[in-house]
C-alpha cells in the first residue's frame, strides 16, 4: 500500500446507531472513511448524504469481505452483537492484512483476540477491540492506577452514566447475556458469579453510589493490560435495579432459551430507539478505580467525561485513525497497550480527578 492508501478506514455497520455517530462526526472532523454494511438502501443513502465511498457486504461472505478490505488500512466494526460478528470480519481482515477495531465490551471477544495473538502478528495487523467507552475509560484507568502501584494484586473498577441511556445494539448485547450471569477475575482465572450477587458501595467523585458486579469487559482487557490477577467492575445501580436482577438471575435457564431470545430482541428494536443528541448532552460519564497490594496499600483514581456514547465515538474514531496510520506493533491489544494509558485523557471532556493513596479496604 501507499502512505495515501494507509490512510485509508472503513466503518462497517455505519447504518446502526453508533456506526453512523462514528460516520458523521468523522466527516465533521474532515475524514472520508468508506461506509459499509450489508443494508444496500442504508448504506447508499448514508454514502450519498455524507459524500462517502459506500461498500455493500456481507459478513457471510467472507471472500466478498476480504475483497472489500484489501486496499483498506483499517477497519472500525461497528456491527453487533459482537459475539456473532467479531470472528467473521476478524478473520477477512486476517486474510486482507487489514487493521481491526470495534466498539464491544463482551469478554469472549476480548478473550478470542488475545488467544489468538499469534496468528495476527503473522498477519501483520493490530486486533484492538473495545475502542469505545466499552472499555477505553476503564481500561486506562486501570493501566494509569497499575503504573502508580506496579505491585498491585487486586483491580476494583466502577462506572455510571446519569442519566442512563441505551443504544439498540448494546442493549440486544444486554439481552444475550441475561443467561450468563456476572463475571470476575479471581488469581488469573474468569469466574462465574449469579447477577446481583455482588455489591458495594463505592465513591463516585459525584457522590457515593450503590454499584453491583457485572461482567464488564476489563475482567478481560484490564487483565491484559496489567497482569492484575484479581479483577471486579461494579456498575451504579439502585436497590430496585439489584434485586430485578437477582430476580432474572433465577430464569436464566429461560431466558437463555433461542424462542425467548428472539423475542426479547424483537422487543429491543420496536422500543429502543437511542438516545437524542440533546439526550447525550445532558449526560456524564463516572468513572472510578482502585488497585490495592498484599502490603495494605490502595491507590484510587476517579475519571469523568460526556455521555457513553459520545465517548465511544471520540475514541473510536481517534483510535482507528491512529492504529491505520501505522507504527503499532502488530497482535492483540488492549486500548491502553496501543495508545497508552494516558489516551483516555486526549477524549474531548474528560477529566482525572486527584490520586488517592490509602489503606486498603477489605
């Protein structure tokens, strides 16, 4: 390829609700990457619109992906459930030699890419899921804290957004793992826990909240970025909200099955439209870390930044840029191998709060 072509992104999925955030502020901020997905009327009137080169594919066409990818630097996957779609367009871009980024937070996909380190060094490209605020934020928040206490043994990671808002992608994800339950990282290995089973409260730098364990995905990627072996994200939650999930903790036999699934998920894209651009802007985005060692010794740090989603599509946007342009070495990543701890801090609005060193709590 030319320094011209390398300069070159795609984002596929660009016709879902963060896919076409990700198109039109890359336009806003001078960008032309190619639109594209497998809805021909919604990408080409998206393309159209935006005045952007549109690529009509599909995922289960794999030699027909890898043509599209051939002369493209890198690619930013915007298309989930991420546990259907990852491995497929991991796999074309593998074959094309093309760079991958999405926007997921699902553990699986996290753990495929990092089990598969070897093949992509081999390939010669960079496989970064989790370039949005699944999990830029924590994730360097986690790398920031591993720096100031390198002896660290245990990593306790929270996160709120308020109000809360839901894209119908993520929420279809929600759904998915209804059945599955939390999850933790306990000396090295992942643990299943029941939803609902696990709170606490922890110090928001807006107020102290109620926050639940869920199976956010830097039980993987704070894991790979860190080496912490002990591992727990909480999410801001009410009382109300604890015990509905105990509640479906106990059909998760159910709610696992394919005909409940089906209509769950029907009932996402008839009721979760996304949230307005007004919507987002009146939202912020908590973030709160501590890692403590085997001597006592706790270290806490606190993150706030705009809404979710807005976050992801400033880190999505600037990573992919970053990762096409070259000069990262190529395998598995997390955000914060890639681009480094600090990256978190580059997203427009967010802020570090101060570092506090203590003792450890139980």
């Amino acid at each position: 390829m030319t320094d011209q072509d390398m300069n070159e992104w795609m984002i596929y999925g660009a016709n879902g609700y963060t896919g076409e955030l990700c198109a039109r502020e890359a336009v806003r901020r001078g960008q032309s990457p190619v639109v594209a997905g497998r809805n021909v009327g919604a990408i080409t009137a998206l393309g159209e619109e935006l005045g952007l080169e549109t690529c009509v594919v599909g995922l289960d066409d794999p030699r027909a992906l890898e043509r599209a990818l051939q002369d493209t630097a890198a690619v930013l996957h915007c298309a989930g459930p991420f546990s259907a779609t990852s491995k497929p367009m991991l796999e074309a871009c593998e074959r094309a030699g093309t760079h991958y980024l999405d926007i997921t937070g699902e553990v699986d996909v996290f753990e495929y890419s990092q089990a598969n380190d070897g093949r992509w060094k081999e390939a010669n490209i960079v496989s970064m899921p989790g370039a949005g605020c699944d999990v830029v934020p924590t994730d360097c928040l986690a790398a920031m804290l591993k720096s100031v206490l390198p002896d660290a043994t245990h990593l306790t990671l929270a996160l709120v957004s308020e109000p809360m808002h839901v894209s119908p992608g993520t929420a279809k994800t929600v759904v998915e793992g209804l059945p599955n339950g939390a999850l933790i990282r306990r000396d090295r290995e992942l643990v299943s826990i029941a939803s609902g089973s696990k709170t606490r409260m922890v110090p928001f730098d807006h107020g102290e909240r109620l926050g639940v364990c869920i199976p956010w995905g830097d039980v993987s990627t704070a894991f790979w970025s860190t080496a912490i072996p002990n591992i727990e994200v909480y999410l801001g939650s009410t009382e109300k909200e604890v015990k509905q999930m105990r509640t479906m903790s106990k059909l998760g036999w159910l709610l696992g099955l394919g005909p409940i699934q089906s209509f769950l998920k029907g009932q996402v894209e008839k009721r979760v439209p996304g949230a307005t651009a007004a919507e987002r802007a009146a939202t912020m985005s908590h973030f709160w870390g501590e890692v403590s060692n085997g001597n006592g010794q706790a270290v806490s740090m606190t993150l706030t930044g705009p809404d979710a989603y807005d976050l992801t599509v400033d880190a999505a946007i600037k990573a992919t840029i970053a990762v096409a342009a070259g000069g990262i070495e190529p395998g598995a990543h997390t955000p914060s191998t890639a681009l480094g701890a600090e990256f978190v801090l580059t997203l427009a609005g967010v802020e570090r709060g101060e570092t506090v060193t203590a003792e450890a709590t139980a």
